[in-house]
C-alpha cells in the first residue's frame, strides 16, 4: 500500500532572536558560523554566550565553507514526523570551521557511509524561501526532493 504524503506540511523550524541571521542568510545557501574574536573558538548553532571563553560580546558570524567530514550517522527506519519518507540518514557532521553539525545525509544510503568520509553541504529548500542544511557525500549531487528518497521509493 502505497501513502501519499505530498500534502503533508513538514513542520519548519521556529526562529527565536539568536537564530534570525543564521535563518536569513539560508535564504542565500550560506551556513553561518559563530566565530569568537577573543578566543577564536566557533561554535554551532548560535548562542549568545562563547563556549570557549564565556564572552558575550565577542562573537560574529562567519561563512562555513560547506565541507566536513561524517563523524556519525544512524539510519530512521520510523520517521519523526508523517511528512517524512522513511529510511532517511542523521548525521553529526564535523564542518571544517571545527563545529558539530546534527544534519541529515542524502543521496545516499546508510550502506554508503562510514565515519571520516568527506561530506558536502547542500540545501533543502523550505516552502517560506529558507533552506535546511544538509549534506551528501559526493560534489556533483545536486538533485533532492524532501519527498523522494535516493531509491526514488
Ligand atoms: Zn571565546
């Protein structure tokens, strides 16, 4: 039996003051950084406070490059929400700016994955004109929908 969940609204991310930069520069495929200008330490996702060095008045953001590497990964096979196609791949991916990312990995089966692989950012366009990021394990992919899996089921 085959379930259409084209209709479905996913559920998009709510925007607290901290994240209003970070959100809007999604609309431009930039993944935002906090950089520390006292300790030089980054962090992700923003906060108001440096987690190297406790400042509160240090911090900018800078543009991540878009590569990592996967530091882990697991595979849903019980999705979290109706809108969402089961088996999907979370990832924490290790940005070269030095933050943790919790992501998720597409194009891609979990079969295809192993810890320290290179991944790349690519983004995942919500229906208000901002972007999730996620990413996929090869340069060239360039195609996804959220509502097609890399199997095409
Ligand atoms: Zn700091």
């Amino acid at each position: 039996m085959s379930f259409d969940v084209t209709h479905l609204e996913v559920p998009v991310p709510q925007v607290d003051e901290l994240f209003i930069a970070w959100w809007e520069a999604t609309r431009d495929h930039q993944f935002l950084v906090q950089r520390c200008t006292k300790c030089n330490g980054t962090q992700h996702y923003p906060r108001a406070i440096c987690t190297g060095c406790g400042s509160t008045d240090a911090l900018c953001f800078i543009s991540a490059t878009g590569n990592g590497t996967l530091y882990s990964f697991s595979e849903v096979l019980r999705p979290a929400h109706p809108s969402l196609r089961a088996p999907y791949v979370v990832a924490l991916v290790r940005i070269e700016e030095g933050p943790l990312v919790l992501t998720q990995i597409v194009g891609a089966a979990s079969n295809d994955l192993q810890c320290d692989q290179r991944v790349y950012l690519k983004w995942l366009s919500l229906d208000d004109g901002r972007a999730l990021p996620v990413f996929t394990i090869t340069s060239e992919f360039d195609e996804y929908s959220h509502f097609r899996t890399h199997n095409g089921g």
